[in-house]
C-alpha cells in the first residue's frame, strides 16, 4: 500500500486511539499493527467503504449509533438540534453523554498536524475541540472504543460486529485477504476508510452563497455586505484574526486559522455531563475542561479549544465547545461585552479564568446594527446554496429571505434531501 495511506507514524497510534473523544476513559496499551498486504487501493472505493462505515448502526453496544448519528450530513456533519440535551449527544446508551457538543465534519480534512506557533503561543492544527488528533485516521477509531458514544469494549468486539456488515467482503477486495483476521489489521483498514470518506467532496463542497458570490454567481444584499465588512474590520469584529479567509488559498476561505484560545467561556451548567456516573465523569459537578492542557506536556494552554470553521455556522447550533450558546447572536454578544468591565450582560464566571485573552475578544466596538450584520454574513457560508440560475437548492441550505436577523436568535428552516 502507498505510504500516503499508511504513514509510518500511524500504526502505533491507531489502537492507543481508544482515548475517549468526550469522556475520560483510560488509555489501553499501544499496539503496533503491521499494515495490510493490498499493494493499492481504489481511492473512490476506499470512501465508499468509508461511508458504508460511517452510516452503519450496527457496529456501536448496544446497536443503534453510528457516526452520523453525531454528525449528520443534512446538519452540516454535525448533530441534529432536536438530538440533543443541553448541547451535548447521546451515546449507544441513550442515558449517557459526553462533555463537549460534538463539531462538524465538514473541512476537517483541511486541519494541519499539530505544531506549536512560537511567536503566538498557541497549538496549531489538529482535529477534535483539544487539538488532540494529528489526522483524520487518528481520529477515525476513537468514537468506536469512546463509553459515552459507540462502546465498544475492544478492536475484538469491533471487528466481531464488521464480519457481520453486508459489506465485510470489500474490505478483503480492497485491502487483500485475510484483513479482518486480527483486529490491528482491521483497525487500520477502518482507520483509512473512513478518513477517505472525509476526504471526500461531500465533506467540503465550498458551495455556499459566499462561495457564489467571490464566483461572480451572486451578491451579497446590503446587510450581507455591510457584514462581511464588519467581519473584517479590524476596528471592529476583527473576526478574521482567528477565522481567516486563507488568502493563499484564494477565495477558498476555510474561516479558521486553526489555532486555539482561551475566550473565557462560561460552563454550560445544563449539560447533563455533570450529572453522569463517577464512571464517567469522577469529578461531577466541579469538573473543569482544561482543553488542550488535558494533554499534561500541554501545561499553560489551559481552557484553551480549537478555533472552528464558520462554515455553515448557522445549522451547526448550539455554539463553543460546551454548547453554552444557543444561537449565533448570543455568541456575537458574547465576543462584544464578555470582557467589558462590570460585565453589564451578567456572563456567568469563565470556566478557566487564568490565561483568558481579553486583548479584543469580548470587547468589540459593534453597534447593534453591526451585530446584526454580522450574524446575516455568517449565514451566507451554509452550504447548497440555492442558485437563481438552476433553480435547484443544495443537500443543506437556509430557505432564502429567512435568514434576517430580528429581535430574537436568528432562525431559519432548513430545505434537506437524503444523503444516505
């Protein structure tokens, strides 16, 4: 098989990757799987596979989650709004949650490895809220092992479940026979799968009215416009600090640099992570996510989380990664006043106090008007725009004229089409 499938690094971390990706399970002794016999792989049918992976419920215990059911395509590869309890998931056990609001998907294959920026102090790259995965095959396994998302006990129990899948004979025609024989094998087999499947067009299709509109297909209407001005004013929201337009990528905008920061968020006192088992959380309601400083070799980066896309910001709800926001004005708020002295909204206290970054965040010179603005801009980088000149709206889209900002949140509903 290539090396671009099989880094050399890969094998020892793919089993040590039953880390759990929202709660706090040990770490099972590494091991070191020899990569499979296949000499290439159909990269078109290696995503196929990944996607059969992906939307099968039956490899989780007790059956009945998949990877979708966190992180739905219709919902930008994210979790339904009506699923959640607090912004926080359901496991396979229904009565089980983990401690962060699952992310999108989508984009994801952009992320970096992780690496350290010395001149800002900050973790760079990496997948999931800390920062804690290098690559997305890093990342592939974990929810699979994870007690409060997929529950499986071992790669033996996983890989019992996919002999039994309908499509357990590809992974034999892609990868040689033989594959599902040892569970490391398999494991990596799963790894790469998936990750294709990520890698794929569904997962970044850059097909938003933004998109459009740097096109040449579209424009922006005056709050739109007024908006992404504000967006990029540094007098103002100076959103692009963190949430780049990547200008060497063109207008290929990913909207995250992929650093992180400590915003000083409140704790979402509703999430029902605190009232979980000592099993689960030992902490109970006096846990305190340090996020990339869960990592110990992470000290000072405490309260620190990964900088997300803004694409399709707006179906992605709730906001951070506790799920303290509900909706996109709340979040602007929060950046304009969370650091104002006497706290005239009455935020809760930070989470993690020490290490907040105060020098603009949470202190925006907005007026009302450019709140508003603001939060139409970030509407307009949802996916499946519905273009004027084909008449046809995408697999995700807000209906067009819906997404005003009023007195309230911003709402919108959704047109969606199967993607399974």
């Amino acid at each position: 098989m290539p090396d671009s499938l099989w880094p050399r690094w890969f094998a020892p971390l793919l089993l040590s990757a039953l880390i759990a990706g929202c709660s706090r399970d040990p770490v099972p002794a590494p091991v070191a799987p020899a990569p499979p016999s296949a000499s290439r792989v159909d990269a078109a049918a290696l995503a196929s596979l990944g996607r059969d992976l992906f939307f099968d419920a039956s490899l989780s215990s007790p059956p009945g989650q998949s990877c979708a059911s966190c992180h739905d395509p219709r919902w930008a590869f994210s979790t339904p709004r009506d699923r959640m309890n607090a912004g926080m998931a359901p496991g396979a056990d229904p009565a089980r949650f983990g401690m962060r609001n699952p992310p999108s998907l989508m984009y994801a294959s952009f992320s970096p490895p992780r690496h350290l920026d010395p001149v800002r102090g900050t973790l760079v790259g990496g997948l999931m809220h800390d920062q804690r995965a290098d690559s997305l095959e890093e990342q592939a396994l974990r929810p699979f092992f994870n007690p409060v998302e997929m529950a499986n006990t071992s790669a033996a129990a996983l890989l019992a479940r996919l002999r039994r899948t309908t499509y357990a004979g590809t992974f034999g025609r892609l990868f040689g026979r033989g594959v599902l024989a040892d569970p490391a094998t398999a494991m990596q087999a799963v790894a790469a799968a998936l990750a294709a499947y990520q890698r794929s067009d569904a997962f970044a299709p850059f097909s938003s009215k933004f998109d459009a509109v740097t096109e040449g297909r579209a424009a922006f209407d005056a709050s739109e416009a007024r908006g992404f001005d504000v967006f990029r004013d540094r007098q103002r929201g100076n959103c692009v600090e963190c949430h780049s337009l990547g200008d060497a990528q063109g207008w290929r905008a990913l909207f995250t640099d992929f650093s992180s920061h400590n915003l000083g968020l409140p704790p979402n006192r509703a999430s029902p992570f605190y009232r979980m088992p000592a099993t689960i959380n030992p902490d109970g309601t006096g846990f305190v996510d340090l996020g990339v400083a869960r990592d110990p070799q992470r000290a000072g980066m405490e309260g620190r989380f990964r900088v997300p896309t803004l694409r399709n910001v707006a179906v992605t709800s709730p906001y951070m990664h506790n799920g303290v926001f509900a909706s996109l004005g709340e979040a602007v708020r929060f950046y304009t006043t969370g650091c104002l002295a006497g706290n005239p909204d009455g935020w809760a206290q930070p989470e993690v106090a020490a290490g907040r970054e105060c020098g603009q965040i949470g202190r925006l010179t907005l007026t009302a008007r450019d709140s508003a603005d603001l939060v139409n801009f970030m509407y307009t980088l949802t996916d499946g725009w519905y273009d004027p000149k084909t008449g046809l709206p995408g697999p995700m889209q807000v209906v067009p004229g819906s997404q005003r900002f009023g007195a309230g949140a911003p709402t919108s509903r959704l047109i969606t089409t199967s993607s399974n």
